[in-house]
C-alpha cells in the first residue's frame, strides 16, 4: 500500500479532522524515529498513519483496533504491517518485540500531548514549542486530562529512550508537517 492509498483509506473512515491530524503526527513521529534508525521510513510511516483509521467505525476497545485488520487485509495491507498496529493497543497483549512496535506505542499517545500544549501557548505553533514546556505541563494533570502520563513513561522506557529526549524528537517530527496539523500559529517561517 502506498502512502497515498493509505491516506485515501484514512479519509474514507476519519472524519474528524482532529483524528487524522493525530494519525499524520504518528506518522511523522514514526518517519523520524525509522530514518534515524536506518529503517524503512514509508513501512514505519504506514504504521503511523493508519494505527487509528478503524477508530470512529470502533470506539471501544472490544472493537479497536482488532475490528479494522480484516479491512486493512481486504485493501492489501500486509500483514506484518497489521500485527505492528494492532500491538499498539494494550489490551490485545501482543508482544512488542520490535523496535517498530515499540516505537508505535512510544509515539502514539506523545504526540496528544504535544499538539495540546502547542495550542494553549500564546503562539499556537510547534515552531517555538520545547520539551521543557510539554515538562512544564506535564506535571498538570487536569491538563489534557485524557492522554495518560504513565503510559507515555512506560512507552518510551520500552523503546529505550528519556521520556524528554522522546518529546523532543516526536517535537521536532510534527514541525515538519506544522501546516498540515494547523500547528503553524502565528509565527511565520
């Protein structure tokens, strides 16, 4: 599947804009992390972006994300590629045995937390957005109550990486697609 297939498929199943901006920013974290390990970046970026498609149709976790492989198998997704996603959910207690599934799950619940701080600062942009002010934050936790800390910490401790190293990569990953998040604000490039 090409990235512009699985993009075609993103929006045939996500119609919340908020949604598929949260899926391009996995994507981008997943492109970072495969370029500086050496590995396929369309492979790891396929797994980013499509890691959610199946959520609006699935909202629970008897149905996500195990309820969107057959539909991932019918448009030809491989199904290496379909394990990868489906081991991103915790409940399915599949083994997280690559750095690929690792790196899944490190960079899937990161980036909520990064586009939340990004909008509450009086830029609204990635472009001047640091890791110490996601730290800052993080120690709030009424704010962006709905993104779980310890599984974040968890996450990035598996993939073997400083949970603030991680932000600032996963930081640096979104900036390169600031437009397509809405996260340029107002500070021009």
């Amino acid at each position: 599947m090409t990235r512009d297939e699985a993009l075609a498929l993103v929006r045939e199943f996500v119609k919340n804009e908020g949604l598929v901006r949260h899926m391009l920013s996995v994507e981008a974290a997943m492109r970072f992390y495969a370029e500086k390990f050496g590995e396929d970046v369309e492979t790891w970026g396929l797994i980013g972006l499509l890691h959610d498609f199946d959520w609006e149709i699935h909202p629970t976790l008897d149905q996500h994300p195990q309820d969107g492989a057959p539909i991932l198998r019918e448009r030809g997704v491989s199904e290496e590629i379909i394990q990868d996603i489906l081991s991103h959910a915790d409940h399915l207690n599949l083994p997280r045995d690559t750095i690929r599934r690792k790196a899944i799950c490190a960079c899937d619940e990161v980036t909520g937390l990064i586009t939340a701080v990004a909008l509450v600062r009086p830029s609204r942009s990635l472009y001047d957005l640091e890791a110490g002010s996601v730290k800052k934050k993080w120690k709030d936790k009424a704010f962006a109550a709905g993104t779980d800390r310890s599984e974040m910490e968890h996450a990035a401790k598996e993939f073997g990486i400083d949970i603030w190293e991680h932000v600032g990569n996963v930081i640096v990953a979104m900036r390169k697609i600031a437009p397509e998040l809405g996260l340029v604000g107002n500070i021009q490039q």
